[in-house]
C-alpha cells in the first residue's frame, strides 16, 4: 500500500518533470530544434549548422543517453556557436548550481531545476 503510493508518487514527479521539461523546450528551443525535436524548426533555413535530431542522441552515443554532454550544450559549459557561445541564447534560465543531477556515469553535476526538467523531457522522446 504505501509502497504503491511513494510509486505513484515518484512517477507524478517524473511526469511533472517532463511536462516543466516540454514547456521549456516549447519556449527556448523549437524555433531550432522543431516542435517534436528531430531539427525541423523555422530558424532552420537561415542557419549555418544544422540542428541535430535531439531524439537520436542516445542512439547515437550507444543507446546511452547522454545526459553529462547535453547538460553542458545546453548551459554553454561546452559552448556551441549556434547556442551562442558561452552566453547561450536562452539567457541565464541555466545559470547557478542549485541541483545535483547524475550522469550517466555517475558523475555528479551542478545545475538547476529547469535544466533537471528539460533533461528529463529530452529522455521522453528518445528513440
Ligand atoms: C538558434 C537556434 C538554436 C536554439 C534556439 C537552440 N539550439 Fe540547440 N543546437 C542548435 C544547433 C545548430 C546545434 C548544432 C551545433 C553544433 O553542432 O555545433 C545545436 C545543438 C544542440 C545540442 C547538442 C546535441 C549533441 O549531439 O550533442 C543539444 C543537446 C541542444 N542543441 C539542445 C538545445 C536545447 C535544449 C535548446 C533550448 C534550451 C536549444 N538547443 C536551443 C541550434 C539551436
């Protein structure tokens, strides 16, 4: 019984993370990445780089999802041109280091709740 509620518990925060996750991604990213992620957004045309297929990115690095590398793309750590560089584009909504988040190696990594929850919405739709 009780172990029934922490369960139901635990998955309505997944779910929440997810849906905190998916309003940020309709915010911040799709101009670029496309409503669903696969890189199919209206800022497409005018960009230099393409933007990759974000729900192929634990395909690609051996089904493992990895979250280490995305949370440091997306916060400017490991700076990317089209996310402007160290200062990305979506401002400081990342900035701080409130939050631990776990790596896919176990790794420990300072972060935020927003960026807990985009990871989360990111994992939802992998392939
Ligand atoms: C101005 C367009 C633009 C916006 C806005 C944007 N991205 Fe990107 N993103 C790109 C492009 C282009 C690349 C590929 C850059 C490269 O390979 O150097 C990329 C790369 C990435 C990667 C790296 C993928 C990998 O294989 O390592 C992740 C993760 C990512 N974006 C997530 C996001 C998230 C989450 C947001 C919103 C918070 C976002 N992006 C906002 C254009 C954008």
């Amino acid at each position: 019984m009780i172990r029934a509620a922490i369960l139901c518990l635990l998955l309505a925060t997944a779910a929440g993370a997810q849906e905190a996750g998916g309003e940020i991604f309709a915010r911040y990213c799709v101009s670029c990445h496309g409503a669903d992620g696969t890189g199919s957004g209206p800022m497409r045309r005018v960009l230099t780089l393409d933007p990759p297929d974000l729900t192929r990115l634990a395909e690609r690095n051996g089904g493992v999802f990895p979250t280490a590398r995305v949370i440091w793309r997306i916060d400017g750590r490991d700076p990317l041109l089209a996310h402007g560089n160290e200062m990305p584009v979506y401002g400081d909504l990342f900035a701080g280091g409130d939050l631990v988040i776990r790596s896919e190696t176990g790794e420990t990594i300072r972060s935020t709740q927003p960026m807990a929850d985009l990871v989360a919405w990111l994992e939802a739709i992998q392939r």
